[in-house]
C-alpha cells in the first residue's frame, strides 16, 4: 500500500513543524517546505512553486494533501495610517497570493490525477492555515489582517470550484498560539488570557493546530467543505 504524500509549507518550526511530525507519524510521506531548511520554496515566486511541484511529483508521483502553512508578518507594525506600499506587498504577496497560487497549483495536480486513474484516485485536500486576524481588527498591522482574511475567501472559493471534484478544502483560523511570533508579547497575551480573553484559560501550543489538520485529514469533515474552523480557545465566542 502506497504512503500518502503531503507538502506542508511553512514547516521549519512552530504550527508548521508540529503539522509535518504529526502527519509523518500516521503515515504521509511529508515534504517539509519552507526558505531556510527542508525543500526550499518562497511561495511568492511562481517559478518556486512549480519547481516544488515538479520536484514533488517526480520523487512521489502524486500529492494527497496541500498545508499551506506559510506566512508572514509585518517586519514592524505601524498604524494604518503610516502602512507603506512596501510592508502591504510583501504581506500581501506571500500570505496571500502565495497560497492562492499554491492551491491552484496543487488542485490542478490533484485533478490530474483524478483524471489520469479514471477517477479512482481517491481525491486530495487543501488545508490553508490563516489567522483570527481574518476577522478581528489590529490597526497597527493592517496589511496582516487583510492578507489573512482575504484567505478565508480563497479557502471558500477553491472548495466551491473542486467540489465536483471531491477535493476537500479547508481553512483553519488559530488564535493566541505559542511561536516565535508570539515568544516576545508571552507575558501580555498570559495576562490577558488569565483576565479571560478567551474561554479557555491557557495559551495555544502547535499541537493544537496540528491534532486539527488530522481531524481534517481523516475525511470525517469532508461534507464541510469550504468551512474555517476556529482554533482559539473560544476567542470567536461573542460574549457579555
């Protein structure tokens, strides 16, 4: 029995990195993807991506699951009213139009495939990881924000486009996890959470993103396609 292939970017440490050793653990051969170790990939070059690709299907011969886990944030945050052009495209060109491109890249892959077995393949899934910063405002990284909601509607605009299809995809929003990106603000983001930021007192670690990306694998949300799943310790509760 073959071994499912997964190309998981952004993977050479925190939520990414935890994705990879999880899915490595029931099974997949994962191709860790990021720009400083494993497979090297800048998802906003389009020769990069179709050099991974390449290099994906010729080692394996196929793809069963996309994590487009890659994505960045502002090297210094400014107030929207201070945003420079530069800060906005690069944001913008890597969270966002970088995973764009990767599930348009990857789902004609995984059609392909469907089509070269007379579809019976069994179909692939994408998973984009965003951000509660797709619905929830900071004004001092706008650019951020944006590049993270504008993901919400390329999860919903892929899953309604390869439905026909059976390829499955998926968006999942962390909250307040414990990474490099976080390392530095800890100690405020504790506080907050203790005072009841969110309903469950404690801080997200990777693994809390990683278990989720395996609920989505195994299939048992596959009628949900389309559908971002909030994993932020209830943050998205509105409450009184």
């Amino acid at each position: 029995m073959r071994k499912k292939i997964a190309v998981v970017t952004g993977a050479s440490r925190g939520i990414g990195r935890s994705i990879a050793e999880n899915l490595t653990k029931t099974g997949y051969e994962v191709v860790s993807v990021s720009t400083s170790s494993g497979t090297i990939c800048d998802i906003s070059s389009p020769a990069d991506r179709q050099r991974l690709l390449d290099e994906v299907i010729s080692k394996h011969g196929q793809v069963d699951l996309l994590v487009n886990n890659a994505g960045i944030a502002p090297k210094e945050r400014r107030d929207i009213l201070e945003t420079t052009e530069e800060s906005f495209r690069r944001v913008l060109g890597i969270n966002l139009e970088g995973t764009y491109f990767m599930c348009q890249l990857f789902a004609n892959q995984m059609v392909k495939q469907l089509a070269e077995d007379g579809g019976n393949a069994s179909p692939g899934r994408i998973i984009n990881v965003s951000s509660i910063s797709s619905y929830t405002s900071s004004t001092n990284r706008g650019e951020y924000c944006i590049s993270k909601a504008g993901i919400s509607m390329v999860t919903q605009l892929f899953a309604d486009r390869l439905a026909e299809y059976g390829i499955g995809v998926y968006e999942i929003r962390p909250g307040v996890i414990l990474t490099d990106m976080v390392e530095t603000v800890k100690d405020k983001y504790e506080k907050l959470i203790a005072e009841g930021l969110t309903p469950i007192r404690r801080i997200g670690q990777p693994q809390d993103i990683a278990d989720a990306v395996l609920a989505i694998e195994t299939g048992g949300v596959d009628f949900a396609t389309g559908q971002g799943f909030n994993l932020d310790g209830g943050f998205h509760i509105r409450r009184l």
